[in-house]
C-alpha cells in the first residue's frame, strides 16, 4: 500500500505532475478519486458518471494501487482494453513508483491454438485461396516467436480474417489438458500470469463469460478479485443480456456436421455412418431455414416465437433438427474415449442440443405472455435413447450455464441472406448480474453517460445494482464556448419520406463551413444507405470532391484511420460509430444526429421488455426508451468535444428535441452548449472561430 493520500498524488507538486508532462490538476478527477478510494475502502459499489476530460482512468487506477489487494479492471472493447494496458496502466504506476504487477487476459479466441495451426498445417486443402496460404504461414512465423500468442500483436493479417477461426480455438473445441501442445499453450499461459498479477485488464464480454462459466463450477478463467473496475459501463446491460442469452445458427449447424464427420472418419472410422450422421443434420438445418422463409416477407426479417408465420411448419422443422442434433451427439458419445477431437464434437453438440432446448415448448398457445423461463440440464443426453447410447457425464462438463437460464425471456428468430438464427435473451439481467458480486468485494462502474439528467435509476435498475452510490463529476470543457448545438427549423417529420432529403440539404451549407472532419451518424443502417447517397449525389451537384466514408465499406477501425488522413472528410456510420471514437482537433468539427436515438420497436428484447412494462402498469416510454435515447443521445454527442481545445458544431435533425414536451429531458442531459435554430448563426460561429484561430 502507498503511503500518501490520494489528493497528494494528484497535487501540481505530487508524482504524477513530476513523472507525466503537461500534467495539470484537475479538482473533479480528485474528487472522483477520493469517491473511488472510499469504495474500495468501504468495499461498496460506486456508479460513477465522469465527463470528458476528467480523466477517470487516472482516477481510479491511483486508488486501485494505493488500497492494494487483486483488481480486475474491465473495459468495453479489446482496443480500450489493448489502450490501458499498454499505455495508461505502464504511466500511472511508473509516476507512483507503485509495485505493481499487471496481466492482459482475453477471451481464447483472441491467442493462437498450437493444436488446431499443426491441424491447419497438414490440411491444405482446408485452405481457400493463395492469400491465406501466405496468412498461415505468417501466423506460423508469429506463433515461434510471441510470448502472449495475442493475435492483436500480428497486424500482417487483418482482425476479421476468416483463417483467425481455424487456428485459434473454442471452448467446445479445446482439448484441455488432453491437448498435445498443452505445454505451450497461449490461453493457460495467459490465465496463470493473469492468477499471478495484482491488475488483470479484461473486457466485459470475457467478465459475462466468467460469471456464466462460474454457474457451472467452472472457476479457472479469471482470478478471484478484491475490487472489479467496470470502464465503459454503460455497455454492462447489453453485454450481460447477450451472455446471458443464447443463439443458435446454421451456420454453427453446418460446421457441427462438417466436425463429427471429420472426427468420426478419422478416429472412429467403423463405429458409425459418420458421412450420414453429418448429413443429417445438414439437411435438417437446411429444412429449418427454408421454413423460416416466410421470415423475409416481415420487417426485418425477424419474428418472436410468438409471431413466427406458419408456426406448424416451423415447429416440425425444429424437432427434426433437435432429433438429428442429438442423435450426432449421442453416436459421437459413444467414441468420445477413442480421441480429443470426437469429445469435443460430442461437447459442441451438446452444447447445441442444450441451446436449441430453449426453443421447446412450453406450448405455442401459452407463450403469449412472457416464458415464465424454461431449463433443461444434460440429463436427457446422459440417458440411453432409441436413437443411440447415452454420452458420458464427462464429455458433458463445462456446458454453457446460459443455456440454463430461468426468468422471464424472449425468444425470436433472424433470418438472414444465408443463415437462420434462434435467439434468445432474458427480459432482465437485474436479478441474475447483481448476484454476480461477491460479499466484500468492491464494484466501481464509470463511464461519461451513466443517467439522465443526473438521475442514476434507469441505468442501476438495469443492473440490480439498487443499493449503489451514486456520483456525477462534470467535464472541465468550456462546452458554452466550444461547442454549438445546432436544431433546425422546417424540418419533416422523422416518419417522413422527404425527412433524409431535407437533412442533407441543411447539411450541406454546414459542410462548406467547416474546416475540419464530418461525423454524420445515423439511427439505422438503412438511414446510412440513403444519407450517404443523397450526400454524393450533393457533392457532386456542388462540384465537391469531399472524401465520403461510409459504414459497411470497410471495417471500423480502417475507416477511422482513413478519415484522420483526408482533408475535410465525411463519415457516415450508425451503431458502433455513436461511441468509443476519438478524433481531437479539427480532424472532426461538425458532428450531424439525423434522428434521435430512439430503440426500434421492432427490436424483439425491446418489444418484450415494453410489453412486460405495460403488463405491471408502467410506462414503457418513460421508463425505458426515453433513458436509453438520453444515454444514446449523450454518447453521439460526446464524440464532438474531445480535448479542452476541440470546437465543433453539433446538428441534431430531429425537431422532436426540442418541439416535444419530452425533448427538454434529452438535451438537458447533453453537455451544455450554447443553442440555436438558426442557420445563420451557426455559420456566424465557424466564422468566429477560424478568425480566432
């Protein structure tokens, strides 16, 4: 334990001022430590919301190294993870001289498999072209010569690459201590140096993994832990409710079969048809996915289990599928002993069989209301059956406690271009994540947009956390002075067709005004499509040859990487693009919200969940979509102001902010720029502020 007080580390004279350059004490990043110190002191649960530029990492790793014991920091993205491990982690300690040893621990999909590369290797025919011949060898040279096996650390060969899929592993295809390559494994390296290390980094999803895995007893992922550091938490709800969930696709049906034909035929060659078993539940797959055909004819090509079309069709399809999943699982059970590759297709099909479970009755006529939770343990899978032998209770360990899940849920079904998937996901994680904290351990859950309007309910209701203190500490930003919000008038309706048209032509004379980047984002990738269009079609009337950057043409980090290098950029994305980007200085000077952020209805968790709010009497709006716009809304925005010097402009196309009763709640909770409606004026503040420049 350090021996100042936390306020003297931060002071002008203390050891951060001495060791970081152009350091400057901020009062609210030591109030906000002070808080997190008496968290982890009093081994409470701290939800602290942190504007821009108050520094929070700073503030809570000194009180994390000054109470000492084990900490798990976790983050919302393996980039924000890679970030603090590396640089701001190194900083800090190095400024406190503190003796601190740290781990990085991701998921297993993120280090190269030895076993499955020396597979890779002797099956050339698995590879599908002369660019993943040269991807694997490259991978080969990488896995000889890395420490970690981090395949972050091999940027020769592209994140989404499809070969990262074949030589690296699952938890259903790891051969665990029966591994050959065990030794020298990446994985159980990682998470011995993460059992050894006072910090481990991770990220949210592998802390979701943990707490389902640790429903099942198994406890070797992540470390036990005196204080957890939640980064980013505003993305805890959804994280939780996709851990907490599950999904089915044929896709994963189709590499199942191709896996116990591959196991079968070369380790059990006699022991069944392995070519027939594999191609039943191909075909079954196949007939699932053309009686979700219907599906296309629906918005989104999406429908609850309650509202599938041709329900009969559908449910006649599944149980075929299910027969022909276990029946596979039943025959590789059999051979399980024989060889590591047959008992991790066995468990892979198990952990089907337990998945597609969730999608058998209770009765169609009874699921109106909500699924009062549905479970089914491996017993079915452990007991003979006419369609073959029982699967050893050992091959069954370690299956997905998501697929166990009980509580109130909602299951619906996507059908894709070539893929089916069954989903499911419970209508609250409050009860099953707040159980998730262990008595005496401290929880601190930060993030810059955390309430609405100062208010925390929304946001700790989602998570159970309903005992939590609770603290707000404002950005230190002249956000009057720097920034403008900009609400135009004579806009159509959201709803109308012309809405898109007339957002790109109020638009456009902000474009010419601004020296620097464009961040146009959007409500929907459909938005995306048509904006991004309209927008070319615009540039080229006006005779701009304005670089235009659209979502979908590259991945998300490329794009970004590309807008920091072009002059006077414009980008326009949805989803992703509303948070966890960075772009200070003139790089980016006008930020445009076509619409508010308002969920789409047809979103099925968000259906059940409105629905389940009017059944108890509530107001679905109030409660629950008006919060998520405001939190949403506050991310969007948070992407304009990064640093005390950044300036920009923020256009919010939707008149609803501020025609709308409700309007006043969600800019309320924006960062407080000065506001306009006027065109005029905005033009009026570019001109001001390039004179000043």
């Amino acid at each position: 334990m350090l021996d100042l007080d936390i306020s003297e580390f931060f002071a002008a004279d203390g050891p951060l001022a001495s060791a970081l350059p152009g350091y400057a004490p901020r009062p609210a990043q030591v109030e906000l430590a002070q808080a997190i110190g008496r968290a982890i002191t009093d081994r409470a649960t701290l939800v602290a919301e942190a504007g821009t530029g108050i520094g929070k990492t700073w503030a809570y790793l000194v009180p994390a190294f000054v109470a000492g014991g084990k900490v798990i920091i976790s983050t919302g993205t393996r980039t924000l993870q890679d970030q603090l491990y590396t640089r701001d982690l190194p900083r800090v300690r190095a400024a406190l001289a503190a003796p601190v040893t740290a781990a990085l621990l991701k998921g297993r999909a993120n280090y190269v498999c030895h076993y499955h590369l020396d597979r890779l290797q002797g099956d050339e025919r698995a590879l599908k072209s002369r660019t993943e011949i040269s991807q694997l060898r490259q991978i080969q040279v990488f896995a000889g010569i890395s420490k970690t096996g981090d395949r972050a650390d091999l940027g020769k060969v592209p994140e989404d690459a499809d070969i990262w899929q074949r030589v690296t592993s699952t938890r259903e295809n790891c051969l665990g201590q029966d591994c050959p390559r065990i030794r020298d494994c990446f994985v159980v390296k990682a998470r011995r140096q993460a059992q050894e290390a006072d910090v481990v980094v991770v990220n949210h999803a592998l802390f979701m993994a943990d707490l389902v895995l640790r429903e099942e007893g198994v406890t070797d992922l992540l470390p036990e832990a005196d204080t957890v550091i939640f980064d980013e938490a505003h993305q805890l709800p959804d994280t939780a409710t996709r851990f907490l969930g599950s999904s089915v696709s044929t896709h994963q049906l189709l590499d199942f079969g191709r896996a116990l034909e591959a196991a079968g035929l070369a380790y059990a060659r006699e022991a069944a048809k392995w070519s027939d078993v594999s191609r039943q539940v191909e075909t079954a797959a196949r007939e699932l996915r053309l009686a979700c055909a219907p599906l296309d004819q629906l918005p989104g090509r999406k429908a609850t289990f309650e509202a599938i079309p041709e329900p009969a069709q559908f449910d006649a399809a599944l149980a075929a599928l299910r027969q022909a999943v276990d029946a596979a699982t039943r025959a590789l059970g059999a051979v399980a002993e024989k060889h590591p590759d047959l008992a991790a297709a066995a468990r892979g099909g198990a952990e089907i069989s337990l998945r597609l479970a969730r999608w058998a009755l209770p009765a169609r006529e009874g699921a109106a209301h909500d699924d009062e939770g549905w479970g089914r343990d491996t017993h079915a899978l452990t007991q003979p059956a006419d369609d073959g032998p029982a699967v050893p209770q050992a091959v069954l360990q370690g299956l997905s406690a998501a697929a166990d899940y009980t509580g109130p849920a909602v299951r619906w079904v996507e059908h894709g271009q070539h893929h089916v998937r069954l989903h499911s996901a419970p209508l609250s994680v409050a009860q099953a994540f707040s159980r998730f904290r262990k008595p005496g351990q401290a929880w601190i859950l930060t993030s810059a947009t955390l309430s609405v309007h100062g208010d925390f309910h929304h946001y700790t209701s989602q998570l159970g956390l309903n005992d939590a203190r609770t603290g707000r500490w404002e950005s230190p930003f002249d956000y009057t002075g720097q920034g403008l919000l900009f609400v135009p008038r004579d806009m159509p309706e959201p709803q109308s067709p012309r809405f898109a048209e007339r957002f790109v032509q109020t638009l456009m004379p902000l474009l010419q005004a601004s020296p620097g980047g464009t961040l146009v984002l959007c409500t929907t990738l459909r938005a995306v499509d048509r904006v991004a269009g309209l927008l070319a079609e615009a540039f080229e009337d006006h005779g701009h040859e304005w670089p235009l950057l659209k979502q979908g043409d590259a991945t998300r980090r490329d794009l970004l990487e590309r807008f920091c290098k072009l002059e006077h950029p414009v980008l326009v994305g949805s989803a992703s693009f509303w948070e966890g980007i960075d772009l200070p200085g003139d790089v980016l000077t006008l930020v445009a919200i076509d619409k508010l952020p308002f969920a789409p209805p047809d979103d099925p968790v968000i259906e059940a969940r409105l629905r389940a709010c009017r059944v108890r009497g509530g107001n679905p709006f109030a409660e629950y979509q008006l919060p998520e716009a405001a939190i949403s809304l506050k991310q969007g925005a948070g992407r304009l102001i990064r640093t005390e010097s950044d300036w920009g402009v923020l256009m919010v196309g939707d008149a609803r902010l501020v025609e709308k009763p409700y309007g006043k709640r969600l800019w309320r909770g924006l960062p407080p720029f000065s506001r306009t409606r006027d065109l005029n004026e905005v033009l009026a503040f570019y001109a001001r502020r390039q004179q000043a420049a």
